[in-house]
C-alpha cells in the first residue's frame, strides 16, 4: 500500500472545484427539489412509528453497504459476525459495536472509502489531540442536506421562508451550494469579519435570518444594534453551547428571535430548535440514541447519557453508531405546536468531555455552569456577555476559574459559594483573573476538563 500524504490529500482537494464547479449544482438541486421536496418538507410531520420504519430501513441499506464496501466496517462487523441483511430490528442495530472519533482519524484514507479518490470531496473538523477527522462526502448527500437545510429555516421560522429570502452565514467556510438555481440565496462572511461588516452587509442584502455562532452573535450583540430594524426576523446560533438563558439575553439585546442548532460535521443536524423551544431530532437526517457512558448501553427515555448517531445521508464515509460524545436525554415524540413528531431531545448538557468530574466520580455537565454564571450576571452583577470566564479541571480534586475583569468590582466570595452549591467541598477551587482565557480553540468553551476515565 502506498503512503499517501498530507500533499496527496491536498492535491486532490485542489481537484473539489472541478467536482463542484464543474456542475451548476443549484440547478440539479431545484430539479429533485421539484420531484422530492414535499417528501423532505412534511417528513417530520409523518407519525413516529412511520418515521421508525423508515429510519430502520434506511440503517439496514448503510449497514449493509459499510460492510461490503469500508474496509473499517468490514473488519468491525467481521468481528462480531456481522452477515449482509442482518438488520431487521432496533435490537439488531444496537449490537453493532460503538464508532469513536479515533477509528475515523486512523482510518484515514484507506480505511473509511470505497476508493481513496472519494477524498476529492471531503470535509474536515478538529479531532482529539490536534488531529482532524476526515470524511468524504457523496454529491446526493449534499443535496439531500442542502434541502433539509431550507425545511430547517421553515420549521425554526414558522414556516416563513420563501423562496425570494436570504441568509447570511457567519461561519468558517460558506456551504457548497449558495443558491437554488436563484432561489433560498445565501451569503457568506467569514467569523473575522468586523461587526460593522455584517451591519453593511445586513443593509446591502437584507437577509431575513441570520446564522453563525454564539460567540460571534454576543459580540454583534455588544455594539448595541437592533437587527429586527435591519429587517432580520431570525438568528440561528451553533456549533458552541449555549443556554436557552443565554438566548433569552440576545433576544432581549438584539431584539430577534434566537433559536439553536444542535448539529456536527459527522451527523449533519442533529436536532433543530422550533419556535416554541422545543428541540426537534431532524430523524431522517440521523438517527440518535443516548448510551450509558461507561456501559455504552442504550439508556431509555429521559435517562441522561452520551449522544450516539448514524448519518443518513452520507454513504461515501459512513458514520454508523459514532460517539459523539454529548450529554444529553431523549424524550418521547410530544404535542408540540408546531406539529413535529419526532423525537425531542432534551436538555443538551454539553461534552461529557467538557464535563467536571468530582473526586467521587460524579458528572457535573458544562451546562450546570454556565447556568450559574448566568446567575452570576442576574443577582451578582458580574458581565458574563462574551468570553468572561472559563472553568478548568486539570486533576481530579481541584477546579480552576479564569475570570476577565469586568467594569464591576467582583465578589469572589459569593462566585465561590455558588460554585461550592455544584461541587463537593472536598475540591479545591482557585479563581485566577486574566486578561486572556487560557483554552481558547476555534470555539470557546466554559468549560474545559483534562479529567476522563475512558472515552
Ligand atoms: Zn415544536
């Protein structure tokens, strides 16, 4: 087998616009849109036992195909004896063995395609340790995802996105196909844009909803613009946690409606907040179960364990039962007013990697922090907006907080009473101020914990 190097990787990125210049992909996707979008549109609206059925047999076609084709899945279900058609129940799904982040890292590229080619079109996002995940992409998965991505803005806008409507994206790298044959146009800046940037191009294109990250929607936020004004009707933040507190505050500043989107690079949308704050799973984007994280069973309705999904769309790479790593419960399909009948996940928690872990081994999630800095702000006067303060667990029995000085005196005795509410006295806790948060990535996180037994 032959090495194949970053260079190789790259030489056959160069290669993408060929794959997608080369096609006016808009326009094939306004073609299938006109044959298959009522079908994606009323999806989430079939009663869940359909949507069940549906999931079920759409996993057993991956399964099957990952098998035959991927070398990593040949060799894991070959393992465990795995025989083409073997899926015929949700039991038989959960004894397929648990996808980590690491296999698809040392995969990499031989192991996780058909055809090491496949890489032409690909995405990458940061793995553990420095090292990118990899995945290839197939041309219809775009698609498919492109479609579910307007079905996202009319469900999270109460159905109010026309075809005539823009979006700007504020992110890393604007999405593969920025318009539908003219129609749900998108436009792009990158997150180094200046906020005045936005604000110019908000005036010049008139986007209806805006997208991008909490951290960058807070600083927005900080310049004191109103963006309903600016005819903005929507701002869907991702990709870092946030809290529906936090959310409530941008409303508040912005004056606009702020709902999140619970999504990766390897499940695509995960779970998409609807106008009555209700977080819907996107079931035929991929199908999610929540598993014990020392067990790795699969835990029942309500019961809070680690986020497991298969992507249903993307078969170039397949993603079949990957640890995403979250915490978080699943809830029943409810009543919901906006009529979506999917599953509801409930209360994201965050990284379990991200969570503090006491010296008795209990799970304190990201969220129960940062709802207490939220506290921090509404009765000790304390400015959280932006990237304040960050908790760090280095060892077991000792938690740090960073703290940037504000414009308000801080009363560290009563940061530190309310952090001793969340974890037992037997942990040290130092506070430390800083100009600078000391673990600061692509994202910010509150919390950040070296700390883990396990994956
Ligand atoms: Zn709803």
């Amino acid at each position: 087998m032959k090495n194949f190097s970053e260079n190789d990787y790259l030489n056959m990125k160069k290669n993408e616009h060929k794959i997608i210049g080369g096609t006016n992909h808009g326009k094939v996707v306004d073609e299938i849109m006109q044959r298959d979008f009522e079908k994606i549109k009323n999806f989430p609206y079939n009663s869940y036992d359909y949507i069940q059925k549906w999931q079920l047999e759409r996993i057993g076609e991956i399964v099957d195909f990952a098998y035959e084709n991927i070398p990593l899945y040949r060799k894991k279900y070959s393992a465990i004896g795995y025989k083409k058609g073997t899926i015929k129940t949700w039991e038989d799904y959960r004894k397929l063995p648990i996808l980590y982040k690491d296999e698809l890292i040392e995969g990499f590229p031989y192991d996780i395609v058909k055809n090491v080619n496949d890489f032409g079109l690909s995405t990458r996002s940061s793995g553990t340790s420095g090292k990118f995940v990899t995945l290839s992409l197939s041309i219809d998965a775009i698609y498919t995802d492109t479609m579910q991505g307007v079905r996202q803005f009319l469900l999270q806008n109460a159905q109010n996105y026309k075809p005539e409507d823009k979006i700007l994206f504020i992110y890393t790298l604007p999405w593969w196909i920025t318009s539908i044959n003219g129609k749900y146009e998108q436009d792009f800046l990158p997150t180094t844009a200046s906020v005045e940037e936005v604000v110019k191009k908000i005036k010049e294109t008139k986007p209806k909803i805006i997208s991008t990250y909490p951290t960058y929607l807070t600083k927005i936020n900080s310049y004191g613009i109103n963006l309903k004004e600016l005819g903005v009707e929507l701002v869907v933040i991702h990709s870092e946690q946030s809290t529906r507190q936090s959310r409530n505050l941008l409303e508040k500043g912005l004056n606009v409606k702020v709902l999140d989107e619970y999504s990766s690079e390897e499940l695509t949308r995960i779970a998409l907040e609807c106008p009555y704050n209700v977080y819907h799973l996107e079931e035929d984007a991929c199908y999610i179960e929540i598993v014990d994280p020392i067990t790795k069973k699969t835990l029942n309705y309500g019961k809070q364990g680690i986020v497991v999904g298969t992507n249903l769309l993307n078969l170039s790479t397949p993603i079949i039962r990957y640890y995403q790593g979250d915490l978080a419960e699943i809830g029943e399909s409810i009543a919901c007013k906006c009529g979506n009948n999917c599953r509801v996940l409930k209360s994201i928690k965050g990284r379990y990697m991200d969570s503090v872990i006491t010296d008795k081994g209990e799970i304190i999630p990201a969220s129960a922090f940062m709802d207490m800095a939220y506290n921090w702000f509404c009765f000790l006067a304390i400015p959280i907006h932006g990237l304040r303060y960050q908790f760090i667990q280095r060892t077991k029995d000792v938690l740090e907080l960073y703290l940037i000085k504000g414009k308000y005196e801080i009363d560290l005795e009563k940061i530190t009473n309310s952090i001793y509410l969340l974890i037992p006295k037997t942990m040290k806790l130092s506070i430390i101020m800083v100009d600078n948060l000391p673990e600061l990535g692509l994202k910010y996180k509150p919390v950040v914990s070296f700390v883990k037994d396990g994956k």
